[in-house]
C-alpha cells in the first residue's frame, strides 16, 4: 500500500482498498440477516469476508455497483468522496452499510489484463494527469 501523490510509473494505476462494514441501529429489528460489526474487505478485486461470517446477497447487491467508483480516486466535491453509508435493500431493515476508504493499492496494467496500453498521446493519459487526492 502507498499514498496518492507523485504520479506512479506509467503501466501502473492505484485503487483504494476498502472495508464495507454493517450498521445497525441499537433496538432496531434487523432483517437481513447482519449483526453490528459484520464487514467484508474488498482489495482490488478480491472480497474477503472473515473466517464463519456470511454477508447477506440482497445487501451485497446494494454495496456492489458502488465499489468501483469508492477505489476510484474522485474529486472532494464529488458525492462519492464524501457520501459512505448505502441503505439495506429491505425497506423494513434499518440496517446500513458504510464504505470505508482503507488503504491505497497499486497495480501494474500488464498483470491484470492481456490488452496492451495505447501508445502515449493515444488514448493512454500521461502520466502528468494522474489526479491527487485532496
């Protein structure tokens, strides 16, 4: 893991890694299945869950299309840099999930696809235009 700044060598890109965790509200009756506490990590695209926990599919499925864009570096102003917590699926759950921004992970474009990069000035950004994180 590393911090943003200083642009990365030219194959390589960062992603944040995250930990999406359960929130339940004390005395609320909880549908789906978490209890306060439960989580998983998502590094890259791996998704670990810890050893005996299990994490609902229909509170999965609320999370997912978000992630991508949570590992994303995102403008400060951006809603998805400053709003972390997504609803439970089930109206009748109060349960919520919380995004977290961990840690910064960087990964080489050769290792994690077969389609080479486009020549520079190609469709390819340079690597002047790597944004930083405020």
């Amino acid at each position: 893991m590393g911090s943003f700044g200083s642009p990365p060598p030219i194959d390589t890109f960062q992603l944040y890694d995250l930990r999406v965790e359960v929130i339940c509200p004390p005395g609320e009756r909880i549908l789906c299945g978490a209890k306060e506490g439960d989580h998983f990590i998502l590094e890259g695209e791996m998704l670990h869950l810890p050893p005996g926990q299990g994490f609902s599919i229909y509170s999965l499925s609320a999370v997912l299309p978000l992630l991508a864009a949570k590992q994303r570096i995102t403008h400060p102003n951006d809603w998805i840099s400053t709003d972390a917590e997504v609803a439970c699926p089930d109206p009748n759950c109060k349960s919520r999930l919380r995004i977290l921004r961990t840690g910064v992970r960087t990964f080489s474009h050769a290792e994690v696809t077969v389609v080479p990069l486009a020549p520079q000035g190609r469709g390819q950004a340079s690597a002047d235009s790597v944004l930083v994180a405020a």
